[in-house]
C-alpha cells in the first residue's frame, strides 16, 4: 500500500514537472515572438525612412551632410536612385532610337562647312520656262483633233538655273515617268495680258472697228500620256476669268494648281494652257515639276 501510495506521489510529480516546463515554453515563445515583431517593425520602419528621408539636398550644414555621406544607409540609397535612373534613363534611349529608325527624322544632314544639306527625292525633277525659245508652243487645236485642251508648253529647262533633274527625263516638253508609285504633280503659268489700249488698236489695224472685250479666261491644264491608251487623260484643270487691264500697264496674272496621282513607268505628263501667246517664260514665274512620294 505504502509502495503503491508513493508511487501516485511521484506520478503527480513528473506530471506537475511537465506542466510547469510546458507552461515556461509556452511563455517563452510569445515573450520571443512578440520581441521579434517589435524588431522586425522597428527595422522596417527605420529602412523606409532611410529610404525617404535620404535626400542629402536637405542638409544645409556642411557636417551634417558629411555624416550623412559616411552613413551606410545614405550610400545604400544613393546607389538604389544612381540604378534607378540609369535604368530609365537607358530604357527612354532604346525607346528613341527605335523611334528614329521608323520614323522620318525632320532634321537636315550636315555638309562639312556646316550649311544645311536639303537631300532631294529619289525622283524628283522640276523644269522651269525660258524666255527665248527656238520651239515656242503653238496652238495644237481642239480636243477632237489632239485628243486634249489648250495649247501644249514645251519651252521648258531642265538643266540650267533653279531647274533640276533627279532620275527623270524632259523630252519635247514632257516629264518621262521611270518608275511606278504616287507622285506629287505641280505646275504654275504665268500671263502677261496688254492692255485694252493695245488690243482696241490691234483690232483697228486689222479690222478697222474695236470690239471691247470685258475678260479673258485663263486655264491651265496637267495631262497624262499612257503607252497603253491613245488620248491624253486630264489630271488637273485650274482656270480663271480676269478682266483686261484699263490703263497702260498690262495685266498680270498666274495660275497654280497641284495633286497626286499614281504613275506607271514610261508614262508621260505635260501642261498646256488656253493661251500660250500670253504666257511669261520666266523661270521663276512658269513652271512645271513632279516628285515620288511614295
């Protein structure tokens, strides 16, 4: 009985042993785990405010900038923000060349004495009048016996002057087309009408009796000559009524127009006007172009 009595006891004792070392664990894990919170938010608190408050701008004491500088926190940050900006910075430059490899650049090359290069299309040519021709244009008739309005200009330069030819050819007053693709067509005629003075005096000579006219019309016209087709087709038509000069200046007046269309190689493009008489063949007054654009 006595054996078995204390044999209980020191059950209770192991078991009361156990509990208390058990209750100590216990007590010791949350101390450790709460300590190690309070430490884990304390260091995060301090790294973010390393990270914002690094800003050696601020300092306005030269000693407390120098301390900063020897702070191993202050050269983390700076090191993150030198990456930082190394980075966009290299990211924005990939981003640019690649958009100046697409696209068309608007800045001009530059010739080695410094002066601005302007490069000229691949085709290009533009042709300006001359004012003494040996083949001045005549009339050509109506479009049911030339197949096209007006009279044809062919006085025009190709080679002199502010005239230039780029891959194309100027044959009888004509631009040879070389290759196919969307070109820019331009043209502009320049008159010289007399006065009502000298007209009514002309008409006297010849007639004996003026007739006064109130205008005259001025049209220009851009035709197109196909291998394949015949006739010449109309591209662009510009016209204008203008009123006979009164006093004893003549008139002056001019006609521009310009378009696009799309040409095939060996095709042909000329101007021809309502009345080449009148016409002013300077280079800087008449003239006749076209351009590929794409």
């Amino acid at each position: 009985m006595a054996m078995s009595v204390s044999l209980q006891c020191l059950g209770l004792i192991i078991l009361g042993a156990i509990l208390v070392q058990t209750i100590a664990v216990a007590v010791s894990f949350m101390y450790f785990n709460k300590a190690l919170n309070t430490m884990q938010e304390s260091f995060s608190g301090s790294s973010v405010s390393c990270l914002i408050n690094a800003n050696p701008h601020l300092d306005s004491d030269a000693s407390a900038a120098e301390d900063r500088r020897s702070d191993p926190c202050w050269q983390v940050t700076q090191q993150l923000h030198y990456l930082i900006e190394k980075n966009m910075a290299d990211k924005f430059q990939n981003e640019i060349s690649s958009a100046m490899k697409n696209e068309p650049t608007g800045a001009l090359p530059v010739a080695s004495d410094g002066a601005r290069v302007v490069p000229l299309p691949k085709v290009a040519a533009h042709v300006t009048g001359v004012v003494s021709s040996t083949d001045p244009p005549t009339a050509e008739g109506s479009r049911s016996s030339r197949g096209h309005m007006g009279e044809r200009v062919r006085s025009w330069e190709g080679q002199k002057g502010l005239s230039f030819l780029q891959n194309m050819e100027l044959k009888g007053g004509e631009l040879l087309v070389p290759r196919a693709g969307l070109y820019y067509i331009y043209a502009q005629t320049y008159f010289r009408l007399p006065s009502a003075a000298e007209t009514e005096g002309e008409a006297k000579g010849h007639m004996g009796d003026a007739r006064e006219e109130d205008g005259a019309e001025l049209v220009q016209y851009i035709y197109k000559k196909m291998s394949s087709y015949p006739v010449p087709i109309l591209l662009m038509k510009s016209s204008r009524t203008v009123c006979w000069p009164r006093g004893q200046e003549p008139g002056l007046f001019s006609l521009h127009q310009a378009g696009t269309a799309f040409l095939q190689p060996a095709d042909r493009l000329f101007v021809a006007v309502s009345n080449a008489s009148a016409m002013e063949m300077d280079g800087r007054a008449s003239y006749f172009g076209a351009f590929l654009v794409g």
